[in-house]
C-alpha cells in the first residue's frame, strides 16, 4: 500500500532516475519497519511514511553530490612522493611574504633574529633585545598580513 506512493515521490525527487528510487524505496521501507513502534497512531500514516522516504532521497542526493565532488576535485598523486604544484606556490607566497616582513625591519633587528637563529649564546641583554626584535616582526607581519 506505501510501495506505488513511495516509489513515485521518490522518482520525482531523484531525477526521474527509476534505479536510485528503487534503491531510495528499499532503504526508507527498512528504515520505516524498523521505526514502526515510533509511529503514533493519531498521525496518518502514509504521510510518515513518505516524510521517512522524502528524507531517504534527500540523503542519497547528497551522498551523491559528495562523491561528485571528491572524484571531480581530487588531483592525481604526485610521483616519488614529489610536493603538488599548490604546496609548491604555497610554499613560495609564503617565504616571499616572510621575505618581505623580515627586510621591513631595522638592520639591529634583523641581525638579533639572525644571531639567534643560527645559535648565538644568549645572554640576559641578548634576549631581551631578540623579545623586542621578534615582537616587531610580529607586529609588522600582523600589520601587512593580518593574524
């Protein structure tokens, strides 16, 4: 008695497609017996019954816009374990901008960052002046780039 009114929404809202109905019917008429014990009695039953297979259609719309897209947007695999174009452009935007931000700052600045990063001994005066130091670059990278 649900089958024909079941089968037919579900046609109209896949497409017309008769096969994704068929499967649409069967998931909502699983799902529908299993939930017999919800139902009120009050309520008409061939509308819970078409809300459960309407909301059956509209999941499978959705898993199948989901697979659309993954397949569709997935680039192929980079050989030898090589970094896609996109890290590669990242990569290098990103090293031109810390480029940029470094050379803003006064040449004491950037000869503190420097002297740290590659290992100088750190005295009490040294690393108050790399806390100034590197609290200007985070300020002129937050000036240009944002947070």
């Amino acid at each position: 008695m649900v089958e024909a009114p079941a089968r037919a929404l579900a046609t109209k809202l896949l497409w017309r497609s008769t096969d994704r109905a068929d499967d649409a019917v069967q998931e909502a008429l699983i799902k529908i017996f299993a939930r017999a014990h919800q139902y009120e009695a009050g309520r008409d039953a061939l509308t819970w019954a078409l809300s459960i297979v309407a909301w059956e259609c509209r999941t499978l719309r959705r898993r199948a816009d989901r697979s659309r897209e993954s397949s569709v947007g997935a680039l192929p695999e980079q050989p030898d374990g090589a970094p896609s174009p996109e890290t590669v452009t990242i990569d290098r935007d990103l090293w031109a901008a810390v480029e940029s931000t470094f050379g803003a700052l006064s040449l004491a600045d950037r000869a503190t960052i420097e002297a740290a990063w590659s290992g100088e001994v750190a005295t009490a005066t040294f690393r108050k002046r790399l806390e100034r130091a590197l609290g200007r670059l985070r300020g002129a990278w937050r000036a240009t780039h944002g947070a």
